[in-house]
C-alpha cells in the first residue's frame, strides 16, 4: 500500500530541528553555524538556487555569505578565496 507524505509537514518539521540545533550549539559554544557560498558566472537558474539556499540558512539561524565572481574566474582566483 502506498502511503502519502506530506512533504510541507515534514520539511517544517526538519526546518524547526535544525533551528533549535542551531540555538542549543549557539547557547552551549557561543558558535554560530554558516553557510558559505561560492558562485562563478551568471546563471539565472544557479543564482536562483544559491539565493533559497541562503535564505533558508538564515531561516534557521546560521550566517550566509555569498561571493559571486564572474565566468572569467581563474582556478588561483578561486583557491585564493576558499583558502
């Protein structure tokens, strides 16, 4: 028998255990989770996405950044900045 999943119950059920994860660790350690992004170039759909990521990170409590560097972006540029 199949059985339906309420994607939207569950996902804000994972969204508010990472909230409170994060909060606990922030409390306990005074560290605050993050989220680093980078993305090379200017994809519509790949900015898109980036965007929901962060997003939702600060949502749940963690700090985002984005670097957004052009198509042109060498191998050693982007080594320099993840280093």
């Amino acid at each position: 028998m199949v059985e339906v999943i309420d994607g939207k119950n569950v996902a804000a059920s994972v969204i508010q255990t990472v909230k409170s994860a994060t909060a606990a660790l922030e409390k306990s350690s005074g560290v605050t989770a993050g989220l680093a992004v980078v993305i090379v170039g200017d994809d519509p759909a790949s900015h898109a996405y980036v965007g929901s990521k962060g997003r939702m990170a600060k949502e749940c409590g963690f700090k985002s950044v984005q670097h957004t560097l052009p198509a042109e972006t060498s191998q050693e540029e982007l080594a320099a900045l993840v280093a």
